[in-house]
C-alpha cells in the first residue's frame, strides 16, 4: 500500500512542480554587447517570419529572455534584438524592403503549447525599410537613439525601473 501511494504522489505532485516551477532565464553577464549575445540560440523555436509580398513580418517570444531586456537600456535591447531578427533570418527570396517586428512575451499557453493570444504582452513594435537600416555595418544603439534609426519604434508596456 505505501508503495502504491508513493507512486500515486509521484505521479501527481512532480507534474505540479514542473508546471509551477519556471524556466531560468539565461542572463547575460556582464556589460551588454549585442555581437556577443547567442541570438541564433534566443531566434530558435521562438521567432516566426512571413513574407507577405509587401513587406516581411518579424514575430518574437522574447519571454525566455525577460531579464536581458527589463532593464534601464531597454529600448537599445530591444533595438538590437530587432536588428538582429531581421539579419539573421530574413528569407533569402524575399524582395520585400519593407520590415515589421513585434516582440512580445508569451504569458501562457495551451495544452498544446501554442500562445494563448489574449495573454500576450506587446513589448516592441518597429517598422523600417531593411535597405536603410542593416548593411554592411548594424547600428549602435549606444550611439544613436533607436527612434532615429527606425521609420516607427514603440516601446508597449514598459515596467523598466
């Protein structure tokens, strides 16, 4: 009987814990350096791209990732991240210039794994034509305000300290 009830407990209370218990988010340590951040391993399975003929639509979960961007240089972040999304998988046949990109975090999800919509928070909204922005070299958004670079930049919901 105490075995069945230990396996009972075990089937029950370690899903719970799994459940209720979060991910660590991977902070980087250190000054913020956007060529150094593991953008390639933040973009995998969280960033969704169409190309909608007109322009090219950026989607990224950036709730993995929380505490890299709650910070006082937020906005520089976010532009970064932006900038990086956009670079690093742009489809190779689009002809689109024209570039969309919402980073939200996803709050919850089905049983299924997909985002529950209704609990997204928006975070960033930008808008810009790929031609001006990314070339040989990517903007430094330590030097030059991301509002200037980009045609249209919104910071949603911000609860920087």
């Amino acid at each position: 009987m105490k075995k069945w009830l230990s396996i009972l407990l075990f089937l029950v209370v370690m899903p719970v814990m799994a459940e209720s218990t979060p991910t660590p988010t991977p902070l980087l340590q250190g000054k913020w350096v956007a060529a150094k951040v593991p953008w390639d391993l933040w973009f995998k399975n969280n960033a969704t791209v169409t190309d909608k003929t007109d322009y090219v639509h950026f989607f990224w979960n950036a709730n993995d990732f929380k505490a890299n961007f709650e910070v006082k240089d937020k906005s520089s972040h976010l532009a970064d991240a932006a900038v990086y999304l956009v670079n690093n998988l742009f489809p190779a046949g689009s002809k689109a210039d024209l570039v969309k990109v919402d980073i939200v975090y996803v709050l919850e999800r089905d049983s299924y794994g997909m985002p529950k919509w209704d609990t997204l928070q928006q975070v960033l909204h930008v808008e810009f034509l790929r031609s001006k922005v990314i070339g040989k070299k990517l903007p430094d958004f330590s030097i030059s305000a991301p509002d200037k670079v980009f045609d249209k930049f919104q910071v949603l919901n911000s609860t920087t300290p």
